[in-house]
C-alpha cells in the first residue's frame, strides 16, 4: 500500500527556516516525482514544485523559488522540503503528493503538516 | 498563469441529488485537467484524471467531461461521504494551478 507520512506540525519564528518530510513506503520513490503544495488556511491550493526521485531533478513553480528547496534521501525513501526566510505569509498546511505515471496527477497525498510562523 | 474559476463556490444539495460543478480555465488546457476531493480533516485524494479518466477505487457515481475551456465533475446521486471540497486543476502549462474550490454541503 502506498503511504506518505509526513512530519509534525511546526512553530517556527519569523525569518527561521524549517525542513518538512515525507516518508514514502508501499512503491520506489526513485520512479517517480514527488510533488509539494501549498494551502493557506480557507485557501486555494497553490503547486510549489516537483522533483524527480531517480535524480533529483526539480522544477518549482516560479513564485517559490528561492522559497522551497525540494530534496530527496533515496536511502530512506523520504522527501523533504525546505522554507527559508519564513514570513507569516508562509504559514500554510503543505502538502507533498506523489506524481502519477499515467497521467501528471497527484494519485496519493500526505495527511499534510501545518507550517505556523509566529513570534 | 492559467486562471481556474470554478462554480459555484459553494453548492447545498440532498442525498440522492445529482450534482455539476463547473471549472473554466482562461485559455484552452486540452484537457490536462484532474479533480480532487477535500474531505473536512483535510486528506486530499484524486476522484478524475485528464478530463474523464476515474481514478481507480472512485466509485462510478462520479464522472468528468469538458473540453477547451470548459469542464465539469458530475456526482450522479449523492452519497453521505461526498460532501467535501472540491477542486480542480490544469497541467496544461506551469505553474500548475488549482480552481478555488467548490464546498458541497447537505442542504
């Protein structure tokens, strides 16, 4: 069964930086993408970027970059993402998802991990 | 960026009811588009892939159809799980965009 596990949520201070991971298990997360996402609270949901597991190759949505570094630890199956700089406008739940082979969808999702910037 | 307006914002209706969500992209997207369902503890799953396509496990009660701008989910007789958020979203072109959801609520 495929599962994204991802870590618990996170107070961090205003202008810090914060890792967030997703553990893969249930498939090989070196034949896939993973992607992140972004939900502020009562929001749309914004795509930050995906990157190839085999690899490590990225593609961000030009908004997030220089925001999100996107990574992955082919050891233990796990992809992690990192914030720098972090403003309350970074206060969101992320999301990361798993890349479809069939299709460019998001077939399997993380539970997501509430990101609070806060003083 | 390729803007996603979906109709209505939010939708009462009744067990049983047949439903149609609209979402129309601003330029044609080919249909690279996918449904999602937001359930109220916030676990996302996908219900539709490039238009039509259900995703395995998505009961058949749900269907998608559209072309260039303009798309649809339909729920054909609603059932008490259904009632959630939900979005849709184009990958015609990066960045990827999501609509601004639909919130289908028991009337």
């Amino acid at each position: 069964e495929v599962q994204l596990q991802q870590s618990g949520a996170e107070l961090v201070k205003p202008g810090a930086s914060v890792k967030l991971s997703c553990k893969t298990s249930g498939y090989i997360l070196s034949n896939y993408y993973m992607s992140w996402l972004k939900q502020m609270p009562g929001q749309n949901i914004e795509w930050i970027g995906n990157i190839y597991g085999g690899n490590g190759g990225t593609g961000y949505n030009q908004k997030f970059k220089g925001k999100a570094t996107l990574t992955v630890d082919k050891s233990s199956s796990t992809a992690y993402m990192d914030l720098n700089s972090l403003t309350s406008e970074d206060s969101a739940v992320y999301f990361c998802a798993r890349l479809g082979i069939a299709a460019p969808y998001f077939d399997y999702w993380g539970q997501g991990v509430m990101v609070t910037v806060s003083s | 960026d390729i803007q996603m307006t979906q109709t209505p914002s939010s939708m009462p209706a009744s067990l049983g009811e047949r439903v149609t969500i609209s979402c129309r992209s601003s330029q044609g997207i080919r249909n690279y588009l996918n449904w999602y369902q937001q359930k109220p503890d916030g676990t996302i799953k996908p219900l539709i892939y490039y238009t039509s396509n259900l995703q395995s496990g998505v009961p058949s009660r749900f269907s998608g159809s559209g072309s260039g701008t303009d798309y649809s989910l339909s729920i054909s007789s609603l059932e008490p799980e259904d009632f959630a958020m939900y979005y849709c979203q184009q990958y015609y072109s990066s960045p990827w965009t999501f609509g601004g959801g639909t919130k289908l609520e028991l009337k």
